[in-house]
C-alpha cells in the first residue's frame, strides 16, 4: 500500500488537514539556500514537528553545506526522518544517521541512476524527484515515470516517488511506478507554501484509492 508525504508544512493548519485526512508523513522544509515559500526558520519546524500527532512520521528536508550542518538543524528539530538534498558521499550519510539516530533519505535526481545505486546500500530509503539545477526540489514537474518505474524495481531501498504530483495524476503515477510512497508539495497548495486543505484531501485519495479517509 502506498504512502504519502505532504512537504512543505508551514502552519498548524496545514499540518492537522494532512493529518486528519490521513498523510502517513509530513514534511518540514528548513534552513534551505533557495527562495522557496516552503522554508520555515529551525524553531517553527521543531514546534510543528512536535504537534505532530504519533504514528505519523516528521521529515526534516534540507539542503546542508556539510553533514554537520544537518546533524545540528536534525538535534534542533527532531524529525523521525531527514531527507538531504545534498551531494554527499555514503560515509556522510552514515555518519548523519548515527549521530541523530533518525532515518536517512537523500534526494535522487530522476536520471541520476548511478547515484541512486551508489546510495542503495546505505539509505533508507530513496527520493527519486525532478530537481533544478540547484538540487532542489518543488520544479513542479514531472519526470519519465516507467523509467523511475524500472529504477525501483532495480534497487533494495525503498523508492519514493517525488516531481510535479498533483491530485490529477497521482493515481497514475502509482499506478505506473508503483513507489512506497508519493511525495506532494507545490502540487497542493493555494498559495506559496499554503496548502489547499482540499486539494490535499483528493491527493491522498487518489494516491491511496483503497484506504478509507475519514469525513470532516
């Protein structure tokens, strides 16, 4: 069964109409060196991160100049997981996951085949997104989904599918690449970095066409 990721929470609103609709996991965009409406000083991610309601999991999304950097923003905030947008070696990942003790995720551009092998072994899991030149996700477009399909189908970690997801094609997204989990930002938001507490609702309909979402 899929999962789903909301990214990009700024607001105790957002958060709870994630929640209530039944997003497996959020996530908590900080200290990133992109103009990005997303981008939520260290202290706001680690309060929303601790309104968090348990069984649904916090992601600390960064894009750390070193592997301390994120080691230091993960000990403010306190995620159950960081996901690094960053060019970093294996032994760095290593050393993120063992110094906060959360789950390691590096970001993956979708052509970048090689780096998603290299990763393989030391990952926890995979996000395999269309990012810009930068590193960054939030493009807002998509990428050659049977291509990411055979990608996932080639490694051990678990693949999370992420670039230009929206209520309208997330159904066949899944159905073509059938990742662990969808990762939604910019695809369900009113306005930068608000979100559209309906659009957010369809989304996880859509990606998760068999789980029951309660009524509000």
């Amino acid at each position: 069964m899929v999962r789903v990721k909301i990214c990009g929470i700024t607001r105790s609103a957002d958060l709870r109409a994630a929640v209530d609709v039944g997003a497996d996991a959020i996530g908590l965009i900080c200290d990133v060196p992109v103009d990005t409406p997303r981008d939520v000083d260290p202290s706001v991610a680690a309060d929303l991160a601790a309104e968090t309601p348990p069984f649904v999991s916090t992601t600390l999304v960064l894009m750390p100049d070193s592997a301390a950097r994120a080691v230091d923003l993960a000990r403010v905030v306190k995620p159950d997981v960081v996901q690094l947008h960053a060019e970093f070696d294996t032994e760095e990942l290593q050393f993120v996951r063992a110094e906060t003790g959360c789950k390691v995720v590096p970001v993956v551009d979708a052509d970048d085949e090689e780096r998603a092998h290299e990763y393989d072994d030391v990952a926890d899991a995979l996000l395999v997104d269309s990012t810009s030149d930068s590193g960054a996700g939030g493009t807002g477009e998509t990428h050659d989904w049977e291509q990411t399909r055979d990608l996932a189908r080639s490694l051990s970690s678990p693949l999370i599918l992420a670039g230009g997801l929206t209520p309208e094609n997330v159904a066949e997204a899944v159905s073509t690449v059938d990742p662990f989990a969808v990762d939604v930002a910019s695809g369900v938001e009113s306005g930068g970095g608000v979100k559209d507490h309906g659009a957010v609702r369809a989304f996880v309909e859509n990606a998760v066409q068999h789980r029951e979402v309660p009524p509000q």
